[in-house]
C-alpha cells in the first residue's frame, strides 16, 4: 500500500463513525470522532482542550502524539488532527468514560484486521469485495474489479523497482489513460462527473469493457517494462504510452465493430448497473 492511503476512510464503533487514514503502514484515527463516541457531548473540541489542560503529561507530549493529515469529508479533504493507535490509547486514558475499554478492544480488532491483511493479501481481497457487494455491484463486475487491481499492483511494484516514486505514479497512469481513452485521469473523472475530492474512485465507475482496456493496457504496459528491463521515469512513460497504445487500437477496434463509444460518462452514482 502507497505510504499514505486508506481501503476504508470510515469505520464504526457502536453506531459512531470514526474516520481514519492509512499513513506511514498503519491506521491514524480522527482524534475528534474518537473522543465523540466517548463522550456524552457533540462538543468534542472544548472538550480535548480541557482535557488537555487536565493531563499536563498529555499537553506536553501532544505534538509527538497527534499528526495533521488529509481526511476525507463530505466537503472534500481537510486537515485534521489524527493519532495512531497508540496515541489513541494514551488520549483516551485521560478520558472518564465506561465506553473507554470497549474503545481499546475495538481498535485493538481494527489494527489486528489490517495486520492479518498484510501478512495476508487474499483477506483484503476478501474484504474489498464484501464493500462492493455491499454496494450494489454485480458480481460479474467485481470480479473483474478485483483482477483489475491484482494487474494494478503488478505493474505499481514494476514502477517502484525501476525508478518509479511520488508524483510519477499519476504521470505514468496519465500515459495509459491518454493512449487507451484519450483523455488523462482528471478529464476521464470529469467526462463521468465525478469529484476526487469527495472520494471518488475512477475505477469503481468503470463498466466492464472500461475495466477490461485499462487491464489490457496495465497488463501491456507490465510485459514491455519487464521484457525490455527498462529504468527511470522517462523509459517507464514510454513503456506507459506503448502499452495504452495496444488497449487503445482494442478500444478503437470495438468501437468502428459496435458503433458505439466506450469511454463512458455513466456511473456507479446515477445507474448501479455499469454493464
């Protein structure tokens, strides 16, 4: 998983949502929700900055506790203060509540889940389908979404190990989408109205043909890379733009057989079935 990222930008506890990010190869939980669904106060806020003032070792340690990081809204991104779990535990010590320990145990469950999930890959997939499903996909188109991010991931690590970091993954990603659907990450998010900022995920409003060409050319882009043992960002934009090339003529292909135009602009918001 990328150093910052999260499977799931929400989870429960006892009917509280608590929202948290995948930072650093582990979960950093929303101080604010946290100390919410502890609380018998929607005022979560002076009640931390009491709270502070009540634990002075607390207040002195804050800032080696808590981090500021991006979380989801529904207003988009915002910043916010967030701890992992072991910060969380230390924050809720200063905490008088009886839903306290249920608190410990119940994250104690998260941070296990998303430990069994990296020694072990096939519970994600697991999971990530039981979410889908959950939502209304098919099984059909789930199982090509799953394919899809088992290709993904294939060609991320060939990425890493050839030179590949930060902003280059978008870039190279970019490459693809051009050659394939003639247009790059943000445009094709645009043409089926959708909003990174509120969360949304290009792929889960993909139909199956959509998810089919970006495999194909994920999955070109993999064996040109590997075949021609290609190094650094400018060679893996070319290997990028070759391989999307293969899915586009595919996608153009289909198109003059069908008559009709893949590059879609449904999606997953306003019509549940993509096929």
């Amino acid at each position: 998983m990328n150093k910052k990222t999260s499977n799931k930008k929400i989870t429960i506890f006892e009917d509280k949502e608590i929202r948290r990010v995948w930072h650093e190869e582990k979960w950093f939980f929303v101080v604010e929700d946290v100390i919410k669904a502890l609380i018998d106060s929607n005022d979560s806020k002076q009640y931390i900055q009491k709270m502070r003032t009540r634990d002075i070792e607390l207040n002195q340690g804050w800032v080696q506790i808590v981090l500021t990081l991006d979380v989801s809204t529904k207003g988009g991104l915002q910043k916010m203060i967030c701890a992992d779990m072991e910060g969380i535990f230390r924050i809720i010590q200063s905490v008088s509540s009886p839903k306290a320990e249920p608190f410990k145990l119940w994250l104690a469950r998260v941070g296990k889940e998303r430990l069994e999930e990296i020694a072990n890959p096939e519970l994600a997939v697991t999971r990530a389908k039981e979410l889908y499903e959950k939502k209304g996909y098919d099984k059909s188109w789930i199982d090509k979404r799953m394919r899809g991010i088992a290709v993904r991931n294939t060609l991320t690590d060939e990425w890493k190990n050839r030179g590949a970091k930060g902003s280059d993954y978008a870039i190279l990603t970019d490459e693809i989408y051009k050659a394939t659907f003639d247009k790059t990450t943000k445009e094709y998010m645009d043409h089926k109205s959708l909003d990174k900022k509120a969360g949304d995920n290009l792929r889960d409003h993909m139909g199956d043909i959509e998810l089919i060409l970006t495999m194909l050319g994920e999955a070109t882009t993999t064996e040109i890379s590997t075949t021609k043992d290609s190094q650094g960002v400018d060679a893996l934009k070319h290997d990028a733009k070759t391989g999307g090339e293969v899915a586009g003529r595919t996608r153009k292909d289909i198109e003059e057989k069908t008559g009709k135009l893949l590059v879609s602009k449904r999606n997953f918001k306003n019509k549940k079935n993509l096929i």
